[in-house]
C-alpha cells in the first residue's frame, strides 16, 4: 500500500496513508506520503479477545475515527475524494460511502489466487475438494486439488479462515476501482475477464523502472532496520550460498518452534541470515544463540533484530533461498 501510495503521490495526488498498529513505524525521508495513525487499542486489552471480538472492536474503532481524519484534511483545503483499503475490508465501502468520498478495493494477493476465493464466494468451485480433483475456472488453467490454496485444498485445518478470504467479495461489484498488486504478463488470462486496473508490482522503485529517486526501500518499518551490518556480512558470502529467513511483521514464532527453526538451519550446514525481531529477541537468546555459536556453521549475523530493509538484502548475490511467510 505504501509503494502505490507512493507512485500517486509523484504524480501529483495528496496522499495520506493510515496505520494501524500500537508500536511506533520508522518512517522514511522522501517526504512524498503523509500518515495518520488509528489506535487499535492496547495489545493487553485484545488478548484475551477472540478473533471474530478483536474484528468487531477494530471495525467500531475506525468507523469512528476515519471520518474524523476526513474531516480535518477538509478542514486544512485538502478534500478527501477517495478511499483505498484493503480487500480484506469490504465494509470500508459502506463507510466510505457515507463519508461521501469514491471507494476502492486493494488486492494484495494475486489475481489468480484472488479468483479461486472469487469461485468459493460464488458458489462455482464445490468445496470441500476431493484430493484427486482437478479444478477448472473461467480464465485460468485446470488447476489440480493440492495446488490450490492451502485455505481451500486443506480448509478443515484452518476453520474460518476461507469464509473471511471470500468475505473480499462480499460487495466487489460496488466498488469504484479494483486494484490488484500484480502486472499484466503474469496473469493476463485473468486480467481478461475482470474489470480491474493491475498497479503492481508494489515494490521499491529501484528494483524496476527507476522513476521515482533514491526509491530503495519501502520507507516505513515496523521495527527498526539494521540494513548495513546485513549487507557487509552478505558481502562475505559466495553467490548463492546463504539461506534466507523471515516471518514478516504480523507472525511470531513461539519458544519450541524457533528452537526446532534453528536446529533444522544448523543441520542444514548452509550460512543463514535469519531475521529475529527485537520482540523475539529474549527467546532467540534463550533457546537458539547457544546452538548456533556452538555449531561449526556459525552464521549468526549479530543484531540482527528487525524485518530490516528485506528488499534489498533479498536481491543480494548470496541469497540462495528465502523461507517467507
């Protein structure tokens, strides 16, 4: 969101973009995108709340506060005209529609992937999946059963989840714009039955066209970067000879499963550059340091605490693989 905030907003388009998290983002120097913050109250008062409690307490929260932030950029001689929200948000629509300012819907997902949700929304692909099917959909190749998503191949392990994925579609045929973080050469079958703008990939100017200057990184962190001391121990390595781990900004490993993590990396015996946020840090201490100092195949980068500037670090020559979730 914030890569396409950006291309807007070097065409001459004002651009606010909201954030919803309680932790502070580092913020980038460009200059080219404001920010706003909605607090999602406290990380004490959600956990011992459900998903479906925690959904209905966001929702409430910003029905509340967006008009609000509406109302000040009026206020400053910079109308409001449009809102752009995450899929995963189909009643935005409604409040945008109140607030009186045009709605549209991000896709962060591919189309592809987006389309077999759209087939379960719709009733066009018969779920639960036999394990032998073969599935067909307008616009894109048969498609076996163990190739779909894990939401839909294998859905009695993850129960509610592919309701919420097909919820995107709720009011689709509302909306003003669809946007899809994708481009044409990839998914031009699909591309051709929908009416839909493809603005991707959303990724740091740099790595494709160069259009907008010193554009190297997304320029918003949840966690503080430690970019160099990566890239100076990267550039020790041979091309192709260090695995690559990360878990985002939202997973979290728990105790056993970053012992079993670095155990399995250790076996591996490849160098490894293994992405520990500043939150994991006592566990990785705890239950991991110790193993990996001890080994032969020391590859431990030190502080490395944060989801850093992963773009960059992931182009690099070393990289062999990238365990991504």
């Amino acid at each position: 969101m914030l890569q396409f905030s950006k291309r807007l907003a070097c065409k001459g388009v004002k651009v606010t973009l909201i954030t919803f998290s309680d932790k502070q983002f580092t913020k980038g120097e460009d200059g080219l995108v404001s920010f706003e913050s909605i607090s999602n109250t406290s990380e004490e008062s959600r956990k011992d709340m459900g998903v479906d409690d925690r959904m209905k307490k966001f929702q409430d929260t910003v029905r509340v506060k967006l008009p609000e932030i509406v109302a000040k950029h009026g206020e400053s001689g910079f109308p409001v005209s449009c809102l752009i929200y995450d899929s995963m948000m189909p009643w935005a629509l409604e409040l945008a529609r109140k607030i009186g300012i045009s709605p549209a819907s991000f896709f962060t997902q591919s189309c592809a992937v987006c389309a077999i949700y759209y087939a379960v929304h719709e009733g066009k692909l018969n779920i639960p999946i036999d394990d032998q099917a073969s599935v067909s959909l307008e616009g894109m190749p048969p498609i076996e059963a163990y190739d779909l998503p894990s939401f839909v191949y294998d859905m009695d392990k993850y129960p509610g989840a592919l309701s919420h994925l097909a919820s995107q579609f709720l009011n689709i045929g509302e909306v003003d714009w669809i946007f899809y973080n994708t481009f044409h050469i990839l998914e031009e079958e699909v591309e051709s039955k929908c009416p839909i703008r493809l603005i991707g990939p959303t990724i740091p100017s740099m790595y494709l066209d160069k259009r907008l200057e010193d554009d190297k990184d997304y320029g918003l962190n949840l966690f503080q970067p430690n970019t160099e001391t990566c890239m100076e121990w990267l550039d020790t390595k041979e091309t192709c000879s260090v695995v690559y781990v990360a878990f985002g900004s939202i997973a979290a490993l728990g105790e056993k499963q970053m012992e079993e993590l670095a155990q399995g990396l250790n076996m591996s015996n490849y160098y490894f550059l293994w992405v520990v946020r500043e939150s994991e840090e006592k566990n990785f201490q705890e239950n991991c340091s110790r193993d990996i100092r001890e080994r032969s195949n020391s590859n431990m980068v030190p502080s490395i605490k944060s989801s850093g500037s992963q773009v960059s670090g992931m182009l690099h020559d070393s990289l062999w693989v990238e365990l991504n979730t």
